[in-house]
C-alpha cells in the first residue's frame, strides 16, 4: 500500500498524461459516423398552418478528425427548412447533404443523409373556430341531496386556432374527467380542459370555472295538472276524464321552490289510440333536474270532446 501512496502526485500527473496523449493520437483519427439532426421548418406565411407534424429529425453520415467530430457530437444540430416559397397544398422538398449546417466544422466531410432525407408536407389555411366545452365530470351527492339545475361553466366556449381542414372536425372541447364524491354543497372549482390532439391546433383557454348546485333533496305536489293531448289522424283530439292529474316532483329544495305549475307537464300516451273511449296512460313531463315521484291517477279515460 505504501508504494502506491510514494510520490503519489508524480504518478498521477503521469497517468493524466499519458491519458491526454491518447486522447490527442485517438482524436486524429478519421470516423465515419451518423449523427441526427432536428428539423425546423421556417418561413411559412402567418396565414398558412403545416396541417400533420414533418419528420422529428434526419441522419447524416459524415467523416472528419475526432476532434472535428466531438465539435459536432456535443453541439445542438438544428437543421432549418425554408418554407417561405411555399403555399397550401401538398408539397415535396428534397433535401440535399451539401446544404446541412456545418457549424463551424468545415473540415468534416458530409457525405449522405442515411433518413428522412425526402420531407412530404401539407400546409393549409389557418383560421379560428368557436366551439362549445362539455362537461364529462360526475357527481356524487351525499344521501339526502341532489344535484340541482345545469352546470354552469365561465367560459363556455373557446377559440380554436389551426388548419381549415383540422377544424372542421372539432366540434367540441372536453373538460378533463372529474368524479365529486359525497357532495352537500354547491361545486365551484376550476378544472382543466382536455389538449386538443391535432397538430397545430391550439385553444384560447386551457382551464373553465365549473358552477353545479348541491340542494336538499325535497318533494313537492302540484295539484290540478291539466292533461293535454294531441289531434289524432282523423284530426280529433281527445279529451281526459278527468281532466286534471295530482304530480308530485322531487328535486332540490331551493329549485323545487320555484318550480312553476305550467312547467309541469301532463298528456295522454295516444300510442296505438284508434278508438274512443279509451283508459290512457298519464305521461308527465318536467324540466331536467327534476325527477317525477308519483302520478295520481296514473291512467284517465280519453274520450270524444
């Protein structure tokens, strides 16, 4: 262990030396190698859009000194694609060894581009596109409470950016998905909105506010709902005896409160009606949110006016 430690700092330079002498005799030496460079296309038109992504990068065999070599390995290799002569449509550009950027390394030999050496692009119209967020969030209220009313979302919509084409097919933008679990109180929070997939589409909001209503759950009986019912083929419309159908309506208590009559709906079910009289199933309608508990009578007899 002791000779190792004698004149252990003489050893060392020489070790260090003899390694910075390999190194130069290594570095002399001439390589072939492949290295990768990234595409950047540039120069397209502000009004003009690349509609599907171009290659991510192209390999170019070159042949130079070690030296020359590690000058390239260890820079950022951009290749830049002029586009400025191009408008929409399909296009080909052949690109060519002799035109790969060199930085600096003027005494490395390019000699092919192994891939990618062909870019097929497409470039379209860029226009702007509103359309609507939906919602895919859930809602889970605690025993004894309801969702009340529609969800509410601040923006409701938002701007696209992209091809003419890509747009056409978008016809939405979905919020992320969201479960609420065991709610008894309203939900306002703001949530994400799913990133838009399409290459070069981009949307002017990537979040929204999210307003729903948690209410006690409550129900409520309207009285002397007046039952309706449509003309017949022969162009008669029935009557209802009797005329009027008790509808109890559960939903959230606030809402319920100001649930007016005429928004509870009732009418005769004419499915397959030839002949009068008739019983008749009691169909009710009432807006969403609410939910139908109990119709009272459930059938009445329709018969001539």
């Amino acid at each position: 262990m002791k000779w190792i430690l004698h004149n252990f700092w003489i050893k060392l330079l020489a070790v260090l030396m003899a390694f910075l002498l390999w190194l130069h005799v290594a570095t002399e030496r001439i390589y072939e190698i492949e290295l990768n460079y990234r595409l950047d296309p540039t120069g397209l038109a502000g009004d003009l859009v690349l509609v599907s992504p171009p290659p991510a990068s192209l390999t170019v065999r070159c042949r130079g000194s070690g030296k020359r070599l590690l000058l390239l390995m260890f820079r950022e290799r951009v290749w830049q694609v002029d586009l400025s002569p191009y408008t929409r449509g399909v296009t080909d550009i052949q690109l060519s060894v002799q035109e790969a950027p060199r930085a600096d390394a003027d005494e490395v030999q390019f000699l092919s581009i192994v891939r990618n050496d062909r870019l097929h692009l497409e470039i379209d119209r860029k226009r702007q596109k509103t359309v609507p967020i939906i919602s895919v969030c859930l809602y889970e209220p605690r025993a004894g409470f309801v969702r009340a009313g529609p969800e509410i979302l601040d923006p409701d919509s938002v701007v696209l950016s992209g091809p003419v084409e890509t747009l056409k097919a978008i016809t939405m933008v979905k919020t992320r998905s969201r479960t609420f679990a065991n709610l008894s109180a309203p939900v306002d929070v703001k949530v994400e909105l799913e990133p838009s997939t399409a290459y070069s589409v981009i949307t002017s909001a990537k979040e929204c506010r999210l307003y729903a209503d948690i209410q006690p759950y409550e129900e409520k009986t309207f009285d002397r709902v007046q039952v309706s019912a449509p003309r017949m083929e022969d162009g008669t419309r029935p009557e209802a005896e009797p005329a009027s159908v008790s509808v109890t309506v559960g939903g959230g208590q606030r809402a319920l409160g100001a649930l007016p009559l005429l928004h509870v709906r009732a009418g005769l079910d004419t499915t397959k009606l030839v002949d009068l009289p008739s019983r008749r199933k009691v169909l009710v309608q009432v807006p969403p949110g609410f939910r139908v508990v109990h119709v009272q009578p459930d059938s009445v007899l329709a018969r001539h006016p």
